[in-house]
C-alpha cells in the first residue's frame, strides 16, 4: 500500500479507546497541578493525545483505533 492510500485511511476510535485516553489525560492534568510537576498539561498535549493513536491506526491501515493497541 503506498502512502497516498494511507492518507485516504480515517480511522474511528472505539468507546474504550476513547475513555482510556479521557482517564490519561485526566491523570496528567491532575499531576500536573502540583508545583514540582515537569510540565504542565495542556490541551495541545491532549490533542497529541487523541492523534498519535490515530496515525498509529493509519500506518497499520486499521479503520478502528483500540484500546491498548500499540503495546500488543
């Protein structure tokens, strides 16, 4: 498959998915609260977040995005 037919892929992202990266960036956001956190979040981070899963899926020419897919 070559790269132009990669960026025709749009991925979905499944319920789980979604709520593991909702639980991840609320625990960053909390940590981040503290003074002597190493960097705050924000909701560019949390943009990062949603599309870095995406791009994964795309590369791997899935139309879902899982939860935990990357680690498998």
């Amino acid at each position: 498959m070559t790269i132009e037919q990669r960026r025709n892929v749009y991925p979905t992202m499944v319920e789980a998915a979604k709520a593991a990266i909702d639980d991840f960036s609320i625990d960053i956001r909390m940590k981040s609260d503290d003074r002597d956190a190493p960097m705050p979040g924000s909701a560019r981070k949390s943009e990062t977040l949603i599309r870095l899963p995406e791009d994964s899926a795309r590369i791997r020419i899935s139309g879902t995005v899982k939860e935990g897919m990357p680690g498998e």
